[in-house]
C-alpha cells in the first residue's frame, strides 16, 4: 500500500509532463504538414525577370529545425525589408550599385552587395548555434543552391517590412500572370 502511494504521485506527475509534450509535437507535426502543402519545390518557383535597369536579389533560408523558433530579420539602411522564417524566400528589387544588409539577434551579421542592372542575385540566410539566441549567418549564394533545394514558401505581406523593394504575393502573381502570355507566343 505504501508503495502504491509513492508510485501514484510520480505515476500523476509523469503523465501531465508527458501528455502536452505529445501535445506540442502533435501541433508541431500539424504546422509542418500545412507548410509542407503551401510549400512549392524550389526548381518549379517563378522569378520574375528584375525590371529594365533594375536589379534584384533572392533572399531564402531553408527549412529545418535548426533556429527554428528565430526568424532572420533582413534590414536595409535601419528598414526592415522582411523577415525569413525556416523554408522561406523573398525577392527584392534594388536599384543597381552597392547595398549592405544587415541580420541581428544577439550577433549581427552584414552582408555587402553589389547589384547589378538586369541581374538577379541569390542570398541565403542561416541561423547558427549562440550563447542565448542563435546567431544570423547572410551571405550570397547562387541559383543552383537555390533550385537544389527541397521546398520553398513565399514569405507572408505581413512579414514585409516598411523598407522598399520586397515583392509581395500579389505583385509575384501579376508578374506571372503577364508572363504567361508573353511565353505562349
């Protein structure tokens, strides 16, 4: 009898530690299926042409549970332009000539870029092991890395910040649209 008081409070305790971790993985398992089917393979997402003398840049950070809980947050001159969540891409149109980006949690990390008329550039963004918070790693890339990887999804409008540039879902949208016709003939 007094064995089965002892065991019963451990027995209590177990279960209500065990059952909302089975709980949060159930949820976690949910959040991936929904991103899973929103994502696109990255060698079939559309990038539009960067318009006549202008330039652009791919921003992406692949998917994955490393960093996963911090965002990397792409500034220009103080300006958030958006922030890169696992498996996520944006795509930024600049004006030519040199640009520096900026990432920070408890590091910062800047990336100096010249961009080029016409050109499209490919940055990725990781997020490395830090002492509290992970640490922003930005640097190029290139459209083979890109296309290589699994699955992307457009970050969301809400996710854009004030900063200039950034392509939003309706502006990638219309661009395909007119695409379209123009490759049919």
């Amino acid at each position: 009898m007094k064995k089965t008081l002892f065991a019963l409070p451990i027995a209590l305790a177990a279960s209500l530690t065990v059952l909302p971790l089975q709980a949060m993985a159930k949820d976690k398992e949910e959040a991936a299926e929904v991103e899973e089917n929103d994502s696109v393979p990255a060698a079939q997402i559309f990038i539009p042409a960067p318009p006549v003398g202008k330039g652009q840049v791919v921003f992406y950070r692949k998917g994955g549970l490393s960093g996963a809980a911090v965002a990397c947050s792409v500034h220009e001159g103080g300006q958030k332009v958006s922030s890169l969540g696992g498996g996520r891409y944006f795509i930024m149109v600049a004006d030519p000539g040199k640009h520096e980006f900026t990432v920070k949690t408890e590091a910062k990390d800047v990336l100096a870029l010249e961009v080029e008329p016409d050109e499209t550039q490919f940055v990725e963004c990781k997020i490395k092991m830090g002492f509290m918070v992970g640490r922003p790693d930005i640097r190029p890339s290139t459209e083979a890395t890109f296309r290589g990887m699994k699955k992307f999804k457009l970050v969301d409008d809400d996710d854009m910040g004030p900063a200039p540039g950034a392509l939003r879902s309706a502006d990638l949208a219309a661009l395909k649209a007119a695409a379209k016709p123009a490759a049919a003939n």
